[in-house]
C-alpha cells in the first residue's frame, strides 16, 4: 500500500467485523460502527463447506488462525470450546403432510440426507451468532480496527472525520441504503417467504420419534435439519448445549393456510403450524422458547446497486432471499474475499467495484431462481428433492475445485459464469411452473447436472441418501480435468489432512 486510506464499515456482524480486521491487517484505519452492541442475537447460523473454504483462505493469507480453527467442528472444539456451535453433518430433509404422522416408509420415505463432510472433525458448525459475532469483533478491536457501539446516529458518527470509504455490513434497509439513497430492486425477486422462529430447548430429535428408519450417511439431527411441509418449510438447528434454533418460512400460499383472514400473530402462528404437522409438534411438544417467538412478514429484500464510487454493500445488505440453503454465510465471506482484494493495493478502482457489483446481481438471481424453484417443487417431494440436486451439485463440483484446482474469489457462487450449471435455476423454474409430467423433471435435472456430478447424486439406487463417497469422486476424475492418479493423490486434503494456515502478512 502507498496509501493508509480511512474505512468506514456500518454494521459489526461477523461479515463486518471479518472484513474491518482484515482491512486493517492490510494497514488501512478501519472504523466500525454499530448501533447495538455485543453479544446479541442473531439469525443465519448454518455454513457450509464453502463457507469454511473461505474461512481458511481468509486465515491463510491475512494470519487470522482463529478463522482457520472456527472452519472445522473438531478443530473449534479444541481450540474454541467456549465458543458455542452445533454439529452440522449435512442437509436433512423430511415431507410432512396436514395431519398426518411422517410415515416411516424406509427407504422409500420422504426423505432426503445429503452429507457434506465425511466425519465429525472436519464437518460444517451452526454459528451461536451471539457467541461468534461477539468474537469475531474482540479479534477485530485487537488488529486494531477502531469499534464504536451504540451509535444512535450513524451519519453524524462518520462526520467526525473524514472518511475514504464506506461499507455497509448493516443488513437491510441499513445506512447506505437510506442515506444514498438506492432504489428498492425487490420486484426482480422471485420469491416471497414469511418467517416465524425463535431459539428453543428440550425439541426431542426425530431419531426419537421415527426411530426405525434406515441409516443415512450421518445422524439425521446432527445436520441442517428441514422440516418441508405444504407452502414451506422449518428449519431446525442443533446446538451442542442443548439450544436448536428453528422457524418455519412459508410462501403467502402457505401463511394463508393457516391463518385464514386473520392478521398473523407469532406464537398463534406457531402453535397452529406444530398442531397442523403432528411429528413436528410432538418434536416440540415440551419445547421452551428462550426468547419472544418473532414474525417477519417477508424476509426477501433487493437493492438495485451494490457498490459505487467510494462506497460497498456487503451482500446481506444488498439482498436475502431465503435461508433454505445455507447461502447466507458463505456468499458473505465470499465478497470479504473479493473487496479485502480490491483495498491490498489501496482503494478500490472503478472497474473491480463493477466487477464486484456484477457478480453480486448476478449472484443474487442465481440464489432467488433456486428457492423460488424449490417453493414451487415444495408439495411434490421428488420434484423438491431433484430441484435440491442442483444446488448440492453446484456447491459438491465448487468445492472440490477449490480445494484441488483453483480457488479464485471472483469466480461465480452457485455456478454462475458455469456454461453447464449457470443455466440451471432459471430453467428449472420455469419448468416447474409449467407443471412437469411426473417423473420428467427428475430426468432432466439427473442430465443437467451429469457434466459436474462429481458426487453420484441422483443415483436411484441411493434411496435419497448421499454420502461423502469418494470412491465417486476419483471414478469421475475426468469431470474436474484432472487423472485418476492427480484425485488419488488427492484424498488426503479432501478428508480433511490439510495443514495449518501460514501467515502472509503482519
């Protein structure tokens, strides 16, 4: 750097407070400013491999070795056993019907498992955002990132010096969005979804309740678990000291279903959604909420600019979708890895902050025509499984490529730029919403995604249960334009003998 330039980062979430400390490790002087103060509640809890790919990218180049222990269960454990998490082995998903007990069909139930790691020591966490946001701000105080809380009035904070840059980390409707002020982008967007949740102890888990079922590749609550029923679904996170994090989304169809003509009230809501879905209920029949039960009327926003002269959003303050697959955490680290490149060399120019806005809208599509697909598919579990096989190929193919051939930040998320997986979400929406013969859209997406299928999904054979399966991966060598002897050689990274982050910068 020629120049020691003065960021202004609004909002100290761990993306904020992530990208203030690595701003500052780069030698810039970083403000970061937030409304409320820490520790504090917080929703968008569950990553993905991914997400942790990132992190360790992070760690290794800016010297952050807490970010590589917090990207791998075993590893925080050891080193952050303080810090709370949950065990995240994969994605579950279950159908649930009006009325009726899930039915135990074995393997040819409703039912969908899709591991994301092969073992405990290297598995996805649920983030306690309590717990790490608050962390994530003490180590960015410490690198010398200068924190303000409580701020009331955010413009009049930024007025006390000069400042070269500002940062939106603030999530929606945040300051740049008022200040600027950008017009609303929403109406691009595909889906709209309600959330009622909250956090929860004693849910009894579904190995209790539907104990006879066939063995997935992981325990089916240590996961994402995802509860799928008509117009929407429940998300249930596992925390390990005892917490699960839950709340059902559901589409205006489906938040019409159950509350009528009335105005939606959070806990009526909530009790007529577990009295409708009897296995789901019985989950939470000795359920305590730990805090108020809350209603979002619609969670999705859209901004119509995500980055101008002088100014970023980070991608929670650009737009949301959805939290049905876990995009949330990943595509935010995504974008500190790209703008922390933009400032090692000073500001940003003008070409890499359109770079960075173009793949955000971009980005933003691709997320908005996957969920919308998957609403679409929600009553028909096969055509909702097969739709989920697109993001699982998407992100399978996106991870083994990182880790073993390229790991550019500014390569598309969810495949985009990808001439054979970027297509994908916009075409199977629109063939779900011309209502596909039966047995028709599972065939296409199996064709699809046969190019990058590195993981043997839609494999009927697998009953809907996919492992970790290497012996897959070295078979299908050639879909990564790699020889059998290059994957073999391989393994070792991929189950998870990788080494320790070796620091680039003071």
């Amino acid at each position: 750097m020629t120049k020691r330039s003065v960021i202004a980062i609004v909002g100290s979430g761990f993306a904020g407070s992530v990208l203030a400390r690595v701003l500052a490790i780069q030698g810039h002087h970083v403000v970061l400013i937030e409304r409320g103060s820490h520790p504090r509640f917080a929703i968008g809890e569950s990553t993905t491999p991914l997400a942790n790919l990132a992190l360790e990218r992070l760690a290794r180049r800016y010297g952050m070795a807490d970010c590589y222990d917090l990207a791998a269960h075993g590893r925080w454990l050891e080193r952050y056993p303080g810090l709370m998490r949950g065990l995240k082995r994969g994605f579950t998903f279950y159908r649930h019907h009006p009325g009726e007990p899930f039915v135990d069909q074995g393997l040819d139930s409703e039912r969908l498992l899709v591991a994301a790691s092969p073992s405990d020591a290297i598995a996805d966490s649920h983030w306690l955002r309590a717990d790490v946001d608050h962390h994530f701000v003490r180590e960015a105080i410490a690198a010398g990132v200068d924190y303000r809380d409580n701020i009331a009035d955010t413009s009049a904070e930024l007025g006390r010096q000069r400042v070269d840059f500002v940062i939106d980390a603030s999530g929606p409707g945040g300051y740049l969005a008022r200040q600027l002020p950008i017009p609303s982008g929403l109406a691009r967007t595909q889906t709209r979804s309600a959330l009622v949740f909250s956090h929860f102890k004693d849910v009894r888990p579904m190995a209790e309740l539907v104990p006879g079922l066939p063995q997935g590749p992981y325990p089916d609550d240590w996961a994402a678990m995802h509860h799928v029923i008509d117009g929407g679904w429940m998300y249930s996170l596992r925390f390990n000291n005892g917490v699960v994090s839950a709340g059902f989304a559901l589409s205006p169809r489906g938040l019409a279903a159950v509350t009528k003509s009335r105005a939606p009230d959070a806990a009526r809501l909530w009790r007529d959604l577990l009295g409708r879905y009897p296995t789901i209920g019985a989950a939470f029949a000795d359920a305590k909420a730990v805090m108020p039960l809350r209603f979002r009327a619609r969670i999705q926003h859209r901004l119509t600019r995500a980055a101008g002269p002088r100014w970023a959003l980070m991608p929670h303050a650009y737009a949301f979708v959805d939290p049905l697959f876990s995009t949330g955490i990943a595509w935010s680290l995504r974008a500190i890895e790209r703008l922390a490149l933009c400032f090692e060399d000073g500001l940003p120019d003008p070409k890499a902050l359109r770079r960075y806005e173009r793949l955000l809208g971009a980005e933003a599509d691709q997320i908005d025509w996957l969920v919308a697909g998957a609403y679409e598919a929600m009553d028909q579990f096969d055509l909702f499984a097969a739709q989920a096989l697109i993001y699982f190929a998407a992100v399978s193919f996106a991870e083994v490529r990182q880790r073993l051939v390229e790991a550019d930040p500014w390569s598309g998320f969810l495949g985009v730029g990808d001439p054979v997986l970027g297509p994908l979400p916009r075409e199977s929406l629109r063939r779900l919403r011309r209502g596909p013969k039966q047995g028709a859209f599972e065939r296409w997406v199996a064709d699809a995604i046969a190019p990058r299928n590195i993981a043997g999904f839609a494999d009927p054979a697998a009953h809907n249960l996919f492992p970790v399966d290497l012996d897959v991966l070295v078979d299908r060598h050639a879909l990564l334009g790699l020889s059998r002897e290059e994957i073999i050689a391989a393994l070792p990274a991929l189950r998870g003998a990788t080494a320790e982050p070796r620091v680039v910068l003071p």
